[in-house]
C-alpha cells in the first residue's frame, strides 16, 4: 500500500517559467484509484481560498473495497501559500498517516534564503531549491494554472523525500472521453519521471479549468494504476472545448 500512496501523491506534480494562467475557483473531486479491476482506493482533494492572494490544498486518500479489508490507513496533506502571477506558491506542507505504519511530516518553504526545511519521521533534512519548486500535492493546480496559459511543454520540480525530483511534462494531443460527468474534449498530457522509468498520463478537461478526470499510472515497482473522477464540486464549467 505504501506504494500506492506514493503513487497517487505523485500522479499530479510545478513549472517555474510559465507564463500567467488562471486559477481555479474552489473546488472539491473525489477519484477512485484502481490497480486492474479492483477499486482499491479513493482520493479526495478540496481547493480554497482563506483569504485575498492565499490558498489551501488538502488530499485524503483511503483505502476502499478488498484494500480495506487488510490496511485501514489513510493519508491527510494540506499545502497552504501564496497565489502568485505564476501559480502556487507553497509556505507550508504537512503529512499525516493513520495506521499500523503511522507517520508524520512538515515542510517550511524559505524562499528568501532559497531553502525547504522538512522534518519527517524526526529526521530532518535542509535541502536548497530552485524559484518554482512545489510540495507534492499542489503540483496538480499547478499544472491546471499553466495549461491554461498555454504551456505545452513543462519541466517540474518537487521537493520530496529529502531531494528534489524532476518531472517533465508533454501535450500528447486532444481526446474526447467518457467520464462521470458526461463526454468531454481533454488534453492528453504525458508525465515521465527523470529519476526513474515511471510513466502517468492525464487526461485534463479545458471546460473544468483543465482539472484531470483520468490518469494513467505505470511503474515497473510500483504497478499499474487508474484513477478516474468520480464527483465534483464547487468548479464551474466553461464552454471551451466542451
């Protein structure tokens, strides 16, 4: 299981030379997470804004049917920072997981001195970062914002783990799909792993401010996994390419 949370965490990763995109209004989706044909998990993520020029990101996952059975576990994030002319800008992230493997974490963004300080499971660690770096829950609205300017071509930069990893992120084209909410017009967006041989596609809907609605998971470790959008609320549609 523990591969699975990395999994869905990583699944939506942030670009620092994007050019000025939207925001979304707040929103909360709820995913199931599939590995073959069993729904193994469900992930539900809420968007808001607390107050002028600052938002707040949360994501639970949990375990659902057969997975429930044998791990009761879940894990609670939240990112909170400063919405800026280029996205997201995360100050603080926490992490928390129920369970028989229970664990704990923060992370404080120091943009002045260039620096993230994290201490998980009391074991801390100081790591220098590049202006654009993003925790790994954010990534996701991130990416929202600069597909709605246009980009096509992204490179990302997560803190994680006690290093940064780097993601890269490519429009591989338009696809119409069959999703909870009816037929929509998406972009098909490809996700590699520059750390690794993982590969995720997304499926990102410009009438729902491009938000996900399926993506595609592959890893020679980890495993296959599917997550598709179940609910939404909160997130008007627009009329672009619906």
């Amino acid at each position: 299981m523990r591969g699975l949370w990395l999994s869905i965490l990583l699944l939506l990763s942030a670009s620092a030379g994007a050019r000025a995109g939207d925001i979304p209004p707040p929103f909360t989706a709820v995913y199931n997470v599939q590995r073959g044909l069993f729904t193994v998990a469900q992930t539900r993520v809420a968007f808001s804004r607390p107050s002028d020029g600052h938002y707040r990101y949360r994501s639970r996952s949990e375990a659902s049917g057969l997975a429930a059975l044998f791990r009761d576990a879940e894990v609670h994030e939240r990112s909170e920072g400063l919405i800026v002319e280029r996205g997201l800008r995360p100050l603080r992230y926490t992490y928390r997981r129920t369970g028989d493997e229970a664990r704990a974490g923060e992370l404080r963004f120091y943009w002045e001195d260039g620096q993230v300080v994290n201490d998980v499971g009391g074991h801390p660690w100081r790591l220098d970062i590049p202006p654009g770096t993003r925790d790994r829950v954010v990534g996701s609205l991130q990416l929202m914002h600069d597909l709605s300017a246009g980009e096509r071509e992204l490179s990302y930069h997560v803190a994680d783990g006690g290093r940064l990893r780097t993601y890269h992120f490519r429009v591989d084209g338009r696809e119409r799909l069959d999703t909870g909410l009816g037929e929509l017009q998406t972009l098909r967006v490809v996700r590699t792993d520059a750390d690794g041989d993982g590969r995720t596609v997304l499926w990102c809907a410009p009438s729902l401010h491009y938000l996900a609605v399926r993506i595609e998971h592959s890893d020679p470790e980890e495993g296959d996994y599917v997550m598709t959008l179940k609910e939404l609320k909160g997130l008007p549609a627009t009329d672009e390419h619906r």
